[in-house]
C-alpha cells in the first residue's frame, strides 16, 4: 500500500460529495480512508472555501458542488471545479456521467 497520492483528502472528499451529494460524513470517511472528524474538518474547509454549498434537509445534509469556481492550484486558473472532477470521476457537477445505451442510440437516430 503507497503511503502518498495524486490527490488530497480535500481532493478526495470533493469527489465523494460530488458523486453522491447526500452522502454521510460516516460514508465519506469510510471512502477515503480518514476518521469522521477529519472529514467533517475538510467538508467545513470545502464549506468556507466557498466549493461546496451545505443545505440541511431533515436530518441529513444535502451539498452541491460549485463546480464553476477555479481549481485553486491550476497554473492560469482556467480549470474549473467541474473539470476536474469530470476527469476524475467521469461526471460533472455532481451528477453521474451516463452514456446513452445503444437501444437508447438507435432509437433517437430513428
């Protein structure tokens, strides 16, 4: 097991909340392999920051993903949030990339 990474655990966290925008704080530090107190530290940097919006929604939290906002370590700062999470996650914004299905193709092509 290497003991570094390409990315940061803030890094990492975004990637969680944006494929799953409900997920629990439990479930974030279980993914990335850090304890719930360090992951609720990060969401709150990620809160600060500005990259993430945190709505209460009964007794769970709801986060969406500034994915507009530049990715802070990008060289000319043309990189966006959304970008980079699309290259790492194959989807943008917090959603879920889906390719159509090939029936799906074939059907709009008719």
């Amino acid at each position: 097991m290497p003991t570094w990474g390409f990315l940061t655990n803030h890094a990492l966290v975004l990637l969680c909340i944006a494929r799953d925008p409900g997920v629990r704080l439990r479930d974030i530090a279980e993914s990335v392999g850090i304890t719930e107190r360090s992951a609720f530290g990060i969401v709150s940097d990620l809160v600060a920051a500005g990259y993430i919006v945190k709505e209460k929604g009964g007794r769970r939290n709801r986060y969406l993903v500034e994915a507009h906002l530049p990715v802070p370590e990008s060289a000319d700062r043309r990189l966006a949030i959304g970008d980079l999470l699309a290259l790492l996650g194959g989807q943008s914004a917090g959603r879920p990339a889906t390719a159509p299905s090939s029936s799906a193709r074939q059907d709009d092509a008719t």
